[in-house]
C-alpha cells in the first residue's frame, strides 16, 4: 500500500467517524497497520464502539478494521440515602455539646 493510498483511506475513515453518532470522533486515532485500519482511544459506550467500527468499516470495503478501542465508564453507585441524611443533619455552626448529661 502506497503512502497516498494509506492518507486517503485515513482521511475516509476520519470523515466517517465524524459523521458517526460517536460523542467525540477526535479522540479516536486511526492507525494503517499493513493491509488493516486500527482504531485506537476511547469512546464513552459499547453502542459507541460498534458505531466507529460500523463507520470505519464502510468507509472503505477494501481494508480490514481492528477495532482496539476502549471502553471509558465511569461507574456511578447507588445513592446512599443514609449517608446523605448524615451528611445533611450535622450543621457545622452547631457543635456537639460535651457537657455530661
């Protein structure tokens, strides 16, 4: 593969990755390895991965696409409601009296 053939199939996968539905096409760097398209970085969602797979792929029928991206979740606990009551019901003007009772 040439060097002009590898810039246009990078800027068709850039350009199909940008009309994707992935959050931030910017953050995902192309990569020609031999005869194949790797995309590498992060997206935000397993739906999201698939999409820059699904756009890359159609970008070009004549290469393979490695899909290495990762998948960046951030997990959100449950909410703790009596932590927050806790947190909540201790005034910081109001000190607790140490006055025997």
């Amino acid at each position: 593969m040439t060097g002009l053939e590898k810039l246009w199939i990078r800027a068709a996968v850039r350009e199909a990755l940008d009309n994707s539905g992935v959050t931030d096409p910017k953050a995902i760097s192309i990569d020609i390895e031999g005869d194949e398209v790797v995309l590498k970085g992060s997206v935000a969602s397993a739906a999201e991965w698939m999409e820059a797979e699904f756009a890359a792929s159609t970008a070009c029928s004549l290469i393979k696409v490695k899909n290495a991206l990762t998948i960046s979740v951030v997990f959100e606990g449950p909410k703790d409601d009596v932590y927050e009551a806790g947190v909540e019901s201790f005034p910081a003007s109001d000190p607790p009296s140490w006055t025997p009772g």
